[in-house]
C-alpha cells in the first residue's frame, strides 16, 4: 500500500496515485534517467514526492540515500554551476550505497541536456537521476538527440477523468476502474462531473478549489506563471502581446485546420515567429499539434495540422468563457478538445499515430488511431439523434473498411449497429480507453 507523507499543505494532492505512478516506480530500478514532464502545477512536485515515499516504505531505502533539488530556489540553483564539481559530489556520495537524485524543473540547468548527459556518461554506477521539467531540456539549445539512449520519458497529464473523478467520488471512481454496474442513474452523476472537468479543466490546484470563482482564480495564476517563468523567463519570448494574442486565436478555432500564413497576418507578425511560437507552446505541453492520417497523396491533404489545448480549462480561460456548458455555442468544441487530450494520455505508450483525416473534398473525422495496420476512426458529436453517418465517416468506411468506428457522445447508453462490414458503437467518453485497448 502507498503511503503518502509529504507537503502536508498539499495532502489532498497527495492522496491522488497518477495514473503513471507504476510505470515510473518501476523505472527506478533502470539506469537510464527517469524524465518526468509536464506543463507547470501539473503535479510533478507532488509526484517526486510519491516516489521518495515509495523508495523509503516500499524499497526500504535510506532517507540519507535520496536527495531533492529544486531549480525554483537559488540555493539550489547553485549546485549545478559546475558539471565537474557535481560529478564529484555524486561520486563521494554514492561511494558505499545507491543514491537517488531527484532535480526538479531541470530545464534551468544552464545547457541542461549536455549537463546531464556528462554526469549520465561518468559512469556513476551507484547513481540514478529523476528529472522533471516543464518544457522540453533541448528546447533551447537545439540538443534533441544528446540525451538519446540515455533517459525515459513519463509525460505526466493534468489529472484525467478517471483521477479527477477519483477525487469526487471513489464509489463512482470504482464503478469506472471495474466498468460495472454503471447503472443510468450513476452515468448521469458521472455525466454532471464529467461537465465540470472538460469546463474547469485537470490542473490539481483547479480541481480541489472549492469553487467556482477560486477555480477561475487558480486557473489564471497557473497561466500568469506559464507566461512569466516559462515564456518570457525561460523562453525569453519578447513579443508577449503576440503571443498571448496566438493562444486566444488557437483557443477559438479548436478542430480546425492551423493556418500559419493567416495566423501571421492576423498577428502582424512573420510566419517564422508563429512557427517559433506554436513549437513553443508545444514543447512545453501547451498544446497538441495534430497531423494529418492519408495513405492516398492525391487525396488526402499532407500539410496543414490542427491544434488541440491539452487541458480544457486553460483553453476555456484563455477564450474568457467558463458558461454553463450546456449553453454554450461552442459545446461541441470542448467535447472534442477533451476527447483529445484524453487521447493523448491514452497513447502516450505510442501504441500507434495519432491523426485527423481530411481530404481535399473536406470531408473528415476527428481523429484516427492506428496500430500496425488496424485503424480506429472516432468522430465526436456532443449529441446523437439517430444512427445516421456523416459524409466524412461514410467516406472513411468506404475508403478503408475499418473494423470499428467510434461516435463519441454523451449518451446514457452504448448502441452500435453495421455500416456495409464496419461495426459503429456510440459510446460515451469514458469508455473511450476501454476500445483502444481492443484495437491492441
């Protein structure tokens, strides 16, 4: 059982097992450095702490063996002027037993890949690396292979709706983990929080706010944060105002084709500096950048992407609108950034590319996945009338003859029905995991 005993200011977060805690504890036991990344306030911190906590209950291992660095503080800062000096530090230390290093937003180590790979290729044989950061450690200074061979990477979510869910209510949060007995009555309670989520978002801070003024309140110091330390600080991105002005245009044209030339000119700036931005947002998990699936060149368009915020709530804040999400124009739009990000999560493990499809005809579906040569379409819809097909659908039928399409909505019960040889399930996002699984 994991114990939790750490930032007791923060023990409801605590209490919360990320759904990649497994996988990283096991990683420990690997030279290889852990990398853990993730937007800022995901909850990286609180993850580090998870694992000192599994390494002393749970491995048995000595508090003296562990030590904790965060680059937030100078003190700390300090420790990784001089590579050669740090190298040594490790070496005395790890002389008689295993020491675990935990560095926390290692990404403000100056030349931060090329450092750790120094210390990684030293040979210390008694020490393992944890590292976490809120952009990419090569984003920089362009090192994008210097640590190939040399780490893992864990890329840690804001919460998903099962652990948002989890914080709720662990009856219903049971009921998901086990998908049984979801009776309609508890659906609909699901329903009513999974609305709050793709509303508010996953941040930690966000979810355990106590309402819906102090949620709004988190979400914009967790954005104020992004552009002061990680834009302007870390990025040194100087065209502040062009920047905050890209997200609000990327926020209101989510599943749409990404224009940079249009952007550009709507901006007043040149191509090259969007492009230099939307990389940035990016790297430092922001956004998803979505490519198109085509197996036909002639067909099938092969240039423009689409964007999708990899949390709702910060996308929501951005647009300056937290409405009721029954009432809103765009409800659509939320239903399908969500899926999307939950997507992410889910193939995270690369169990095959992740894509939208359109072609020149513009006709389309939200999102393909696919694994060896079995492709999964799923269209999204924030509500379904009938059994009727879209255009782009039964295109993508006629075209590939997937053994399944999924239409994801809020509905109360699944129902699936043949379309020529494809099976079509209307299901609800929460089971969304649960057909990926069945397309591995």
């Amino acid at each position: 059982m994991l114990k939790l005993v750490y930032m007791p200011n923060l023990a409801k977060e605590t209490l919360v097992k990320r759904e990649i805690f497994e996988e990283v504890a096991k990683h420990l036991d690997r030279p290889e450095i852990t990398l853990i990344t993730g937007s800022r306030q995901v909850g990286k911190t609180v993850l580090l702490e998870q694992l000192k906590d599994y390494l002393i209950n749970e491995k048995k291992t000595s508090k003296n063996a562990i030590f904790s660095h965060n680059l937030d503080l100078v003190q700390d800062e300090e420790t990784f002027h001089d590579q050669e000096a740090f190298i040594d530090f490790l070496r005395q230390r790890s002389y008689e037993q295993k020491i675990f290093v935990f560095v926390d937003e290692a990404q403000k180590v100056p030349s931060a890949a090329r450092f750790f790979k120094g210390v990684y290729d030293s040979k210390l044989t008694n020490v393992k690396l944890i590292l976490t950061g809120s952009s990419s450690l090569e984003i920089k200074a362009g090192l994008k292979e210097t640590l190939a061979g040399r780490k893992a990477i864990f890329s840690l979510s804001p919460f998903t709706f099962k652990e948002f869910l989890s914080t709720k209510d662990e009856t219903l949060s049971s009921y998901l983990r086990n998908e049984e007995g979801i009776n309609v009555i508890d659906l609909r309670k699901i329903t009513r929080l999974y609305k709050e989520y793709i509303t508010f978002g996953g941040y930690p801070r966000v979810v355990f706010a106590r309402s819906e003024e102090e949620r709004i309140g988190a979400l914009k110091e967790i954005y104020s944060s992004y552009i002061e330390k990680d834009v302007v600080g870390f990025l040194e991105v100087r065209n502040k105002t062009a920047f905050t002005r890209l997200l609000k245009l990327l926020s209101a044209q989510i599943g749409q084709l990404v224009n940079v030339g249009e952007l550009a000119m709507n901006l007043g700036v040149d191509r090259e500096t969007v492009e230099r931005h939307l990389y940035a947002l990016e790297q430092t998990f922001v956004i998803q950048k979505l490519t198109p699936y085509f197996r036909n060149l002639r067909q099938e368009i092969i240039k423009a992407n689409k964007v999708y915020f990899l949390d709702n709530g910060l996308r929501n804040l951005v647009l300056e609108n937290f409405d009721k999400i029954d009432e809103r124009i765009d409800k659509g739009s939320v239903l399908e950034n969500a899926v999307c990000s939950e997507l992410s999560f889910l193939t995270r493990k690369k169990i095959g590319g992740f894509h939208f499809w359109r072609t020149k005809q513009k006709t389309e579906v939200d999102f393909v996945i696919e694994k060896g040569s079995g492709l999964l379409p799923i269209e999204v819809k924030w509500s379904v009338k009938n059994k009727s097909l879209s255009s782009g659908m039964r295109n993508f039928i006629g075209k590939f003859s997937p053994q399944k399409l999924l239409i994801v909505s809020l509905v109360e019960k699944e129902q699936a029905f043949k379309f020529q040889n494809t099976r079509v399930v209307i299901t609800h996002p929460i089971y969304l995991e649960r057909h990926l699984q069945e397309l591995i």
